[in-house]
C-alpha cells in the first residue's frame, strides 16, 4: 500500500515514524511518503492560502497550489478525460480530505481504505481546502473521501490523518504482531465495544479479579467466553446504547438476549433490532393493563389437552381485577411489569391493547395479621425446601407466580429481564426459596428457567378450569443467585 501526506507541516507527520507504522514502513509492508504543500507554492513567500470570497473569517487554501501538488503526487494528467482513463487498471486509489465537515469515519471506513492500494491524504489547514478541489478531482474519476475523525475541531487536517493511518495500517496483513487482536476488538464484527480486561496480580489494592469475574480463572474457554460476550454487552449497553440499537437479531444467541435484557433491552419478533424494555413495579394505574396481558398470555403456558373453556374457566376464577387490585396493594405480592420504552413503541408497534407486554409476581409466604397467605399462593410443594438466611436466619419461601410475557415478545430476552428482576426482588426482601411450578410439557418455559438458575424440585398437580395437570417444580435460592447477574 502507498500513502501519501500533503500537508504545510511535514513534521507534525514524523510520528509515524514511530512504533507499528513505523515498523511496517521500514519492512517495505507500506510506502509513507510525506511531502510539503509550499514545494508546488508559485510565489516567493510561497502562499498557500487566501482571504475567503464573500468575506468572513480566517483563511482558505489556493485550489491552485493544491491542484499542482495533487496532479503530481496522484501523477495525474490534468485534463480530465486522460485522468478518468489512466485511473483505470491501476489499482484501487482514493483521495482522503481530512475535514470536520466530512462523513464520520468509523471502523468500517478503515476497513474499506485498508482495502485500497494508495491512498493520499490532503491536510488543510485555516478555514478547509476551497471547495473546488474535491470536485474537480472527483469530476476527474478519482474516488474522493471527505472525512471527520469526530465532532470536534482540530485545527487542521494532520492529526485527523495520523489517527486515520493509524486505523488503516494495522489492518493491513503483517503490519500486527497478532492479527488476532483485530478479530475481537471494540467496533469489530460483533458491534459491541470491547470488555474489560485483566493481568496479573489477581488481586490489586483491594480488586480482586478472582472475586468479580471467577470464570476468568476457571481455565473453562467456553465459559470465559460467555462471560466475557456478556461484560461486553453491559459495557456496550452502559456507553454505547446507539451500538445496542444497531445490532443484528441474527447476531444474536439466547444467552446473548437474556444479557441484552438484564440491562434493558428486548428483540422483539421481526424488530430490525433491540428495543428499550421498561421493567418496573407496577402500579395501580396498570390494572385494567394487568388483566388484560394475563387474560392474553395464560393461554400460551397451558398444555395443548386444555380445552379453550377450561382456560376461560380458570381466567375468569383467578386472573381478575380483584385478584391483581389485592396483589398491588399487598405488601407481600411483588408484581412486576414490562413495556416497550416510548421510541421503542414506535420503532416495534404496538403489541395488543396495551402497552404492557409482560409481567411477573412474587408472592412472599408470610402470615398478615390475621394469620392469612398472600391470595393466591399456592401450598408450598414438598420438593421445595427453605435454606437459611447467609446470616444464618431463618430463610424465606416465595412463590414466583409467573413470568407471563406476550407471545410476540418470546425469546426477545423480556421474559429473562423480568426474571431477573424477580430474583434481584425476592433476594431484597430476604427470600431463599423461589420456587415456580410450570407446566411439564413446556419444555420452553423451563429452559428459561433453568437459564436464570433454576432447578429441579420435583412436580406438584395443578388444576385448569377443573382439569388436573401436571407441573414440574423448580426453585432458586436468591440470595445465591443475586451474584451471577
Ligand atoms: Cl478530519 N479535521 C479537522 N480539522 N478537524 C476535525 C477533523 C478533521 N475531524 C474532527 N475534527
């Protein structure tokens, strides 16, 4: 690859000189040339610049001298026909004018000019290049790329182009000591930024690596893998959510939406990307919603032998008003809701009548005063046993009765948001068994489960609009779990 530098300050060039670039200059890998704007100057101050036409600040750069440096370090005939020929058959070469002006260049635009076999940079400097240049040398068939390193102004185009050579020259082959380094790296393929990383000593003024990421040290790859997909996910969520939005559901595995969702975001059916989910308590206002989205989703968890009128049944005894208005207003009932955030709303559309699309509700085992369980828990099943509290206290049972998200909503990640903040709920409130009986068939339901740590406590019956069916019982102790997220 050869690049060249026009520029009215060779020196400020020199640093690439230094280190990789410099390395791979001296290997012949890149040819650098960097050459001085006021050589092709005609006068004896050697001007390069002038006032702007039309008045105003500061100075603009004479397209004439800069037309005399291009046509010989581009060696171009200057008349545009013979120039649009030659261009031909010579490789690949692009004209880069470093401006704040210019389109963002981004780690894709790297990738594109690393392909390139020349490259010349034009540094401007005062108030930018007179616009005729760019024009004439695209007119003239040269690809030319007017680009900004960001929003922000430097004072003229040469550490824009020592940041962009920079980018460019390490993604040539050979120019790296590892070429693995590029493969996982911030604004790489994944579309996330980089996570964290770690050297020895373990433990430093009180960081223990050891402690906050124990997978790292477990010499498990696919393990260390996952979590670090996922601390990249967080990190990504927490200063990049513009990177979030413009991932690609088909880049997207389970474990991937279920780390997307822990930190707030869902990828709705047929969405182009992920969406902002709202998880929080929910509210009085959000009953008529409540009962609508459990009318809408219960059928969805129920065994395929259910009749549609012993759904119904069932919808009509427990899911109503009365019951959800009982659970808001007790203290023991922690009811939990989902909704798409407001732009998401419009990006995804409306999912059914309200704005709800899932909820959970953790009903704590305590006696009120009058000796009576929260309405609705169910008798706690024999596999279920209560570990104590880390304190050694007594511990706590709590029923999570359930996680119902809509359908349109499955495997978007907002089932393992709301899960997640059921275990981070119950872990608050001192519960050390979650336990959950869901049905045996839905073999769905339970990888969810068994994904937010769940397990197996054996089975307990469960009756439907008067049909008995059969659920499997699984359980989590919260105070446990509160770490993994
Ligand atoms: Cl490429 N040039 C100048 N002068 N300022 C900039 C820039 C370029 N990119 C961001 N700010």
């Amino acid at each position: 690859m050869r690049l060249d530098v026009i520029t009215i300050f060779p020196d400020y060039l020199r640093a690439l000189d230094l280190s990789l670039i410099g390395r791979a200059a001296g290997e012949g890998l890149i040819d650098l040339r960097v050459h001085d704007l006021r050589d092709w100057a005609r006068d004896r101050h050697r001007t390069v610049d002038d006032t702007p036409l039309g008045g105003g600040a500061g100075m603009v750069m004479k397209p004439d001298v800069w037309g005399e440096a291009l046509d010989e370090v581009l060696a171009l005939p200057a008349d545009a026909a013979a120039a649009r020929e030659s261009a031909a058959g010579r490789g690949r070469r692009v004209l880069v004018v470093p401006t704040p002006a210019g389109r963002v260049f981004t780690q894709r635009t790297a990738e594109d000019l690393a392909r390139a076999d020349h490259l010349v940079f034009a540094c401007g400097r005062y108030e930018g290049i007179d616009a005729r240049v760019a024009e004439h040398y695209r007119a003239a068939g040269i690809e030319v790329a007017e680009l900004s390193i960001g929003d922000y102004v430097l004072s003229g185009g040469e550490a824009a182009a020592l940041v962009m050579i920079e980018a460019i020259a390490r993604l040539r082959p050979g120019v790296l000591g590892n070429p693995d380094s590029v493969v996982e790296e911030s604004h790489g393929a994944s579309g996330l930024l980089e996570q964290e990383v770690y050297t020895r000593p373990v433990a430093w003024r009180g960081l223990d690596v050891s402690r906050a990421w124990p997978a790292l040290l477990s010499g498990d790859h696919a393990r260390v893998a996952r979590q670090r997909r996922n601390r990249a996910i967080a990190r990504t969520i927490a200063r990049r959510p513009d990177m979030i939005e413009r991932l690609r559901p088909d880049t997207l595995d389970a474990a991937d939406r279920a780390a997307l969702a822990r930190g707030g975001w869902a990828v709705p059916d047929g969405a182009a990307g992920p969406v902002e989910l709202v998880v929080r308590p929910a509210v009085g206002a959000d009953l008529a919603d409540l009962v609508d989205l459990a009318a809408r989703t219960f059928p969805d968890a129920c065994p395929s032998f259910l009749t549609a009128e012993q759904i119904a049944r069932h919808v009509a005894a427990h899911l109503t008003p009365g019951r959800f208005a009982r659970w808001l207003a007790d203290p023991r009932a922690v009811v939990t809701v989902a909704a798409l955030g407001r732009d998401a709303e419009t990006r995804a559309g409306r999912v059914g009548a309200s704005e709800l699309i899932g909820y959970s509700a953790v009903l704590v085992e305590r006696n009120d005063d009058d000796g009576a369980p929260p309405v609705g828990l169910d008798p706690r099943p024999e596999g279920v046993t209560v570990p104590p509290a880390p304190d050694g206290g007594a511990g706590l049972a709590a029923e999570l009765s359930k996680v119902y998200v809509d359908a349109r909503l499955r495997g978007s990640g907002a089932a393992a948001a709301l899960l997640a903040g059921a275990v981070r709920d119950a872990a608050a409130r001192g519960v050390t068994a979650l336990w959950l009986g869901t049905d045996g068939a839905n073999r769905r339901a339970q990888r969810a489960y068994r994904r937010a740590g769940f397990v197996g406590a054996g089975s307990r019956t469960y009756d439907v609009g008067g049909r008995t069916c059969r659920d499997i019982v699984m359980v989590l102790n919260p105070q446990e779990a509160a770490g993994e997220y």
